[in-house]
C-alpha cells in the first residue's frame, strides 16, 4: 500500500488532503453552529480546500523535480 501512494503525483495527494479538510469541515461545523446555514456553508470550502491542496501539491511535485535534475 505504502509503494502505491508513493507513486501518486503530490498534486492529486494534495487534492485528497484539501477533500479531507473540506469534508471534515462539513462535519465538524455544524455541532459548533446551530443553523440551517452550517451544513451549507461549509460545501464553499471544500473546493477550495481541494484547489489549495492541488496548488500545495504542484509545489511539492517542481521541487521533488528540481531536486531530481539537481542530482
């Protein structure tokens, strides 16, 4: 299992670990916030958690390949 996620590019890494944030998010809010707008509010995030991971991830990834043509 450990050689499969190595193999997966960072930046669809960072897209899972944007989700995760963004549906924990979802779960999370509304016990904190009793309205009908806590189960709503929170789907805005979750594609911009899944953008910001992608973005994270694409950074990770260029620096993995300039590491890789330093060598």
């Amino acid at each position: 299992m450990v050689r499969i996620w190595s193999e997966i590019p960072h930046k669809w890494k960072g897209v899972f670990y944007g989700l995760i944030g963004g549906v924990l998010l979802l779960v999370v809010l509304p016990s904190f916030w009793s309205s009908p707008w806590a189960t709503l509010v929170p789907i805005i995030p979750v594609p911009f958690f899944a953008f910001l991971g992608f973005l994270f991830g694409r950074a990770a990834g260029a620096r993995d390949e300039l590491n890789d043509l330093m060598r």
